[in-house]
C-alpha cells in the first residue's frame, strides 16, 4: 500500500475534524490555523480528533502528541511521519 497523498492527508484530517465540530467550516480553515483557536474546541474535542484519525489511519497518537495537531499543516506532517513509519 502506497503512503497517503497530501490532499488525501488533509481530507482524513478535515473529516476527523466534522466529526468533532460538525458546524466547523473546515473548507475554509488555511494549514496553519490554529485549530483550537479557529474552531473553539477543547481538551476533548482534541482526544475525540486523535480518537477519529485513529479509527481512520490505525496511527495511535498519544496524548503528548496532542500538540502535533495544532493546524491542518502539522497535523499532516505529523501522520505523514507516523505511516512512514
């Protein structure tokens, strides 16, 4: 199996994030907003994200990590790294 495109990356990303703020306009968030800033989600909302890219990618994504999906952007880069590897 291929590794994920960027568009694909960002389509895992940006559904995970309607689940989680389903009255988010995520089409029109830019990569490096601020997600939590952006969408006014908090703590869970976060863990409910790292839950739904988990259910999507099978990347398990500690807590610590939580930082990593910060924006559209990293959040990206950062499953792109973890399916490398």
């Amino acid at each position: 199996m291929s590794a994920p495109t960027d568009a694909e990356l960002r389509s895992i990303l940006t559904e995970a994030i309607r689940s989680v703020a389903p009255e988010a306009n995520v089409d029109a968030l830019a990569p490096d907003a601020e997600l939590r800033e952006e969408l006014e989600i908090d703590s869970i909302d976060v863990l409910n994200l790292a839950i739904a890219l988990h259910e999507a990618t099978g990347v398990d994504i500690p807590e610590r990590d939580y930082a990593e999906l910060a924006t559209l952007a990293r959040g990206a880069a950062y499953l792109r790294r973890r399916l490398a590897g």
